[in-house]
C-alpha cells in the first residue's frame, strides 16, 4: 500500500480514503478524528467527532453541548476499527487531553501527531513515540534559533518580580486553553501558594481542568469593579493576549506586563507587544525537540503540517529521512 492511499492531503485537511475520515479537518465533514482542543484543530459543525474525553469536554465547554451531531470517545491506546482501518490515539503532552492519531492498514503505520511537546507538563499526558512509516509533525518552531529555556526557570523570573515590585500588577497574557493553566500549575509547583486572579474567558477552561483533576490552588475573577485598583497591588493576573489590548487591562495598579510564548524568543517581539517580562513558555516543541523526535521514530517519511517547513525538510533530507511539506492551509499560527 502506498503511503498516500491511505492518508492524503485535501482542501478540507488530512483524510483517510480508505477510513473515510479526517484528521483536525478545517471544514465540516461527516466524520472528524480530532487531536486537541486548539480552535484551528477542534472546529464545530462536524456529524461525527471522534477525540479524548477531555478534548470532547473543552470542545463543549467552548462551542456548546451541540458542537456535533454524535461523539465518541477515544481512549488513549485503544484500537478502534473504522471500516478497516486501525484507529489508536497517543499521548501528545501538548494541553489537557491532546493525542496523535495512528491509523494503521495492511502493515502500513501512518501517525498525525497534531501539535505536541516533549517537556514534562503538569497539565497532561507526556508524548508518547509511537513506531511508523510516515510521521506526521508540525514545524511552529522549526528552525535552530528556538530553543525552549527551562519552564520553571522562566517562572521564577515571574515569582521574583513579584517579590520585587510588590506595589505592582502582574499582567500575565497567556493562551486560554492550555498555557494559561500550564502558567498556573508551574506556578504552584514553584511554591507560589497566593490567589491568582483570572480574567472571565479562562474561567471555564480553568473549571474544566480542575473537574479534570489538575490542581490549579486559589484563583478568583479579575474584576475590578467589584474593588478598588489596590486590590492587585502584589498580584499575578492572567488573560488571554487578546484582552492586553483592551480597557480591562487599563484597569490594573502600574501593571508589569508578561506574556507566556514561544515566540518571546523573539525580542522584537516582545518588544511590539510592549511585553516587559517575557516568559518563554511553549507548549511545542523547539528545535532540538523536534529533530530528537524525529530521530528516535525514524519513519521512512515525514510530512510536515504547518510552521516552518522549509528547514525541517532539509533537515531530514540530510539526515537519511524522506521528508515533505503538505502546505496545509487553515491552521494559524497558534498565539502558543
Ligand atoms: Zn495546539
């Protein structure tokens, strides 16, 4: 069996002929195998959904109960049949409840691996490398300037200038789904034991992961008017970067502003989004993690997803690997 009959490209994503399913596909369709939660991965409007418990639950918690006309639930390392073709979901280690696909026919082993990262994270399952011919990556940070410092240094900077500005807010801009709540765990296993203030479009997500067990200590509403600006004098706040730009974060006593990225690697930047404290926090992996990944499973091919494609093709060419890009469109830069 070729490799692309039984996992191709199409306009609406990854697709599976002979399964006839789709993979994060970015339009509707009748059947979705779905890795995470992530809005450009986890769309509504599908007839079937196939994806975790948990990604089920973030994807009601964030479209309604109604996202899709039937679900199911894939348990991690399960094989499923859907219509001849071995379906099994592994650990991705990139939010609460994130897998890849393999999907498995004739001896042919094809894995989607979504978005994920190799770092230890409270809030989920690590990734798991799972043997085959053909990886699926993505590539967000694709090239040798990403390299990922250690995630519990970047959050003692952040309890260190809490320390030393204890007149000041802390403003932490954070992705709501998944880095948020990663910023929060990391922040309790460092010791940090104070309430931690959210702004109202993390509540849910927040909810979620504590009705999923991960431990998240003291956190309260950020709204100011229910007191005076004093009240977060010495606090962290978080919200999602979108709400950096609006009145909301006005509202703060001197705030100092952090912001949870990837791409704070990036000083330019951070410095366009007037990010004071930038905390270098990604759930992908960086370079090193990559190729290491790719190194471990050496497929006979990768197919790279999104990000940037261009170097990690060369780098598997010139490392005895196959390699493509599938120049998928729908899938944005994720804020991380
Ligand atoms: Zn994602």
């Amino acid at each position: 069996m070729r490799f692309t009959d039984l996992v191709c490209r199409t306009e609406k994503g990854i697709y599976c002929p002979p399964g006839d399913f789709y993979i994060d596909p970015v339009r509707p369709v009748a059947r979705a195998l779905v890795t995470h939660g992530h809005s450009d991965h986890a769309r509504a409007g599908h007839e079937a959904v196939l994806a975790t418990p948990e990604t089920l639950a973030i994807m009601a918690a964030r479209y309604g109960e109604d996202f899709a006309a039937t679900r199911q639930e894939a348990v991690l390392g399960e094989v499923l049949e859907i219509n001849g073709v071995s379906v099994t979901f592994h650990p991705a280690g990139h939010v609460l409840g994130s897998a890849q696909i393999a999907v498995e026919k004739a001896g042919t082993r094809i894995v989607a691996s979504g978005d994920y990262k190799r770092r230890a994270d409270p809030t989920c399952t690590p990734f798991e490398p799972v043997p085959c011919d053909v990886f699926i990556t993505e590539a967000t940070f694709a090239l040798p300037v990403f390299r990922h410092p250690d995630d519990r240094a970047e959050i003692r900077k952040l309890v260190a200038s809490v320390g030393q500005f204890p007149d000041r807010t802390h403003l932490v801009g954070a992705y709501a789904l998944g880095k948020a709540q990663r910023v929060i765990a990391l922040l309790r296993e460092a010791g940090y034991e104070e309430t931690i203030y959210i702004h109202g479009a993390l509540q849910r997500l927040c909810d979620l992961y504590e009705e999923e067990g991960i431990r998240l200590g003291p956190l309260a509403p950020a709204t100011v008017e229910k007191g005076g600006r004093k009240d977060f004098a010495g606090a962290i706040v978080l919200g999602p970067p979108s709400a950096f730009a609006d009145r909301w974060a006005r509202r703060f006593a001197d705030p100092v502003a952090a912001f949870a990225s990837g791409w704070m690697r990036i000083r330019q930047r951070a410095r366009q989004r007037g990010v004071e404290l930038p905390l270098i926090i990604s759930d992908h992996c960086d370079w090193d993690e990559l190729t290491r990944t790719i190194g471990e499973i050496r497929p006979a091919e990768v197919w790279v997803t999104h990000g940037r494609e261009e170097a990690l093709v060369r780098w598997c060419e010139l490392n005895g690997i196959a390699a493509r890009p599938l120049h998928l469109a729908g899938y944005e830069e994720e804020p991380d």
